[in-house]
C-alpha cells in the first residue's frame, strides 16, 4: 500500500492550493483519511480529518479557509486550501487508516511541499 501526495508549491499569501492524497495498492478499505503538516523546528500537528462517510472535522487554525474532501470510488483525500498566510508554510503529509485483509495499519504519504511568500 501506498499514499501519494501532490499538489504544494509556491503561492503568495491569499492564494490557493489543492492537495491530493491518492492511496494505491491491495486495498480492503479505507475508515479515517487525515492531513498533517510540519513546519520546520516544529512538531506535526493535525490539519484536518475526513471519516469514511464524509464527515469532517479541523484543527482551530484553519478558521474555515481549508475544505477536506475524499473520494472513495479512486481512494483519494483533497485538501483545498484557500487564504493562506505565511503561517502555513509547511510540509503537509497525508495518513489513512487501511485495511489489507484483516489487517489494519495507518500509512502516511511522503509529504508535499506548501510555501507561502509575504
């Protein structure tokens, strides 16, 4: 099994970016799919949370500017990220709770990039 991420770059602050987090491999099913990030000198924090029915939930500091999204047909979590500051600069890592036959595991993806410029 395996998770994917894609979509951080470069964006000033107010801009906007669209992660995806695509998980691939012998897949049984997937139950929570979250994103992380990790700013440098500093400890990975929860950005947001995704249940398998749709339910979501974000930590404080997202104030509504970032919308979590899955779609379970590909295995797939977004993240759109409107609004953002310098702040949110970080190295943003996906994880989803898989299960491979009878066995369940948490995965994490390689981490995606996000730079915000003031």
């Amino acid at each position: 099994v395996q998770l994917q991420a894609s979509g951080g770059g470069l964006v000033e602050t107010g801009g906007s970016l669209r992660l995806s987090c695509a998980a691939s491999g012998r897949i049984s099913s997937i139950s929570d799919m979250n994103w992380y990030r990790q700013a440098p000198g500093k400890q990975r924090e929860l950005v947001a949370g995704i249940t398998i029915d749709g339910s979501p939930n974000y930590a404080d500091f997202v104030e509504g500017r970032f919308t979590i999204s899955r779609d379970n047909a590909k295995n797939t979590v977004y993240l759109q990220m409107n609004s953002l500051k310098p702040e949110d600069t970080a190295v943003y890592y996906c994880n989803a709770v898989i299960r491979v036959m009878l066995r369940r595991n948490i995965y994490w993806g390689q981490g995606t990039q996000v730079t915000v410029s003031s």
